[in-house]
C-alpha cells in the first residue's frame, strides 16, 4: 500500500479538528457545565463536523445510495445513526409510510427534519418520527414506536426496513445491537439495507487501518475504520424462537457486494447488503 495513501487518513483527522474545535471551544466557554458531560462536548464537536461534511460525503454517495434504497425500502422504516436525515431523500414517497429516524445527536435533528419534510415526511400526519436514543437502546426504540398511533407499530416486530448507512462502524457493542435489533424490531421477511465501510480483506490496508483507528475513533464519534461489519451481519444468528437454547440462521437470503469505483488501497472499504430476515 502506498504511503501517501495511508496517510490521506492524517489529512483529514487534521481537516476535521480545525473544523469543529474552535466552535466547540467557543461552545464549552458559554455553558462550562458541559465540561462535565464528555458526550455533549463530542456531539457539539460532531454537529459541527458533520455541518462541513455530511452533503460532500451525501453528494459523492448519491447514486450508490438511490440504487440501494429507492426501489427496496418499504413499509415502516428505521434509519439508524441518521445524520442530517440524507437517507430521506432516497426513498420512495410511495413505498414507505413511515420515516423513523434514530439519532442519538439531538443537534442535528432539526436538520433530519428539514430534509424529511422536503421529502414529504411530517410528524403532524404520522409519517415522520425522530428519535434520539442509540441502536443499541433497543428498548426504547420499541416504547416509542408501539406508544405512537400507528397501527403498523403495535405489531411484536413494527419495522419493515432497517437501514444502516455508515453507521454501524461507531456503534458500541455493535454484535448485540445488531443481533437485537434483527431479532427484536424488524418482522421476519423484513428488509436489512446496509451501505457501511467495513474491514479491508488485504493484510496491508487492515494494518493501517487499525494503526488509525485509536486516532480516528478518539476523535469522530467512536467510529472504527477496523470494523468487519459485513462479516458480523453476514454470520448473524439469533434463537431458534421455539423455546429452545438453539441457534438459526437469520436470514432467508442476502446479497453483499462491494462499491465498485472505490479504490483497493481505499482505507474506507465500502460494502453494501441486502439481507431479508427468515
């Protein structure tokens, strides 16, 4: 792998820092109390981040993202991790009655809902819910939905689409919340949409990926670039449902393919899923 690949990586640890550190500071100097709660002080930092990246990265992702979710996504759809809210936009108005967008950074969430309502999702008529709580507060996920008026949420399993777009690479306890998640929210026969960087399958690049990482999740949110996400997804099982200790497999079928225009030395490997639940 060619040095100046591997060090594109410092570049933008770089780019971000001098991006979202001066605000924050600013931030921290105007409510100090913040000083005593190291998550808001890295969501202040994210928020700030993300204001510079999110629509580059969105922009560059468009057709990619088009293709996974417009004719796919259906139903009941939860969007974990959601950002800005970009995913909106790639679903079909038609197809999807209702938008649920998890994002535990509550900054952002008046921009997810700028970009739903564009997209024609409203909380007013049902079809948009924001929520900010983690994936992995799986819990609470399933109170707010079966606590809303929608009689699709009442159902044990409310969600018809789970999608995941560079998201799971930050996740705490990402095998758990991943196999809760399939298991707890998504009704069997339900879509898994993904589109995550995940793990390189070359020894010379996973090097330097997890030579970065400690940096790069230090400072953006906890995000792993080492992650073999596909694999874990891939590999998933959960109980047999029969009262039984045994395993199954989780899904019925699945496709996984790569990003094609990526390059291989790309320390964000991309790879993207389709999985529907057994």
């Amino acid at each position: 792998m060619k040095l100046s690949k591997a060090l594109e990586i410092l570049m933008q640890i770089i780019g971000g820092i001098a991006i979202g550190l001066p605000p924050t500071v600013i931030s921290v100097l105007r409510r100090p109390w913040v000083l005593f709660n190291p998550r808001e002080i890295s969501n202040i930092f994210m928020s700030h981040v993300w204001m510079a990246f999110l629509n580059g990265i969105d922009q560059n992702e468009a057709n990619t993202k088009r293709e996974l979710l417009y004719t796919e996504a259906y139903g009941v759809v939860l969007d974990i991790g959601a950002g800005h809210g970009h995913a909106v936009q790639y679903l079909d108005p038609s197809r999807v009655t209702r938008y649920i967008a998890l994002e535990p950074n509550t900054i952002l969430h008046d921009k997810i809902r700028e970009k739903a309502n564009k997209a024609g999702f409203f909380e007013s008529d049902g079809r948009l819910t924001i929520l900010g709580c983690g994936a992995e507060d799986t819990h609470d996920i399933l109170a707010a939905l079966r606590n809303s008026n929608d009689p699709n949420t009442k159902e044990p399993h409310p969600v018809d689409t789970l999608v995941s777009i560079f998201t799971l690479c930050s996740v705490p306890n990402v095998e758990t919340t991943i196999k809760t998640l399939v298991g707890d929210v998504l009704k069997p026969g339900g879509l898994f949409l993904y589109y995550e960087h995940v793990k390189s399958p070359r020894a010379d690049v996973v090097w330097w990926q997890q030579f970065w990482t400690p940096f790069w999740s230090g400072f953006f949110g906890g995000c792993c670039l080492d992650r073999p996400t596909d694999k874990l997804i891939e590999g998933l099982r959960l109980k047999d449902g029969k009262g039984g200790s045994g395993k199954r497999g989780a899904w019925k079928e699945h496709k996984q393919w790569e990003n094609p225009d990526q390059d291989p030395e790309e320390l964000f490997k991309r790879t993207l899923g389709r999985f529907v639940k057994a």
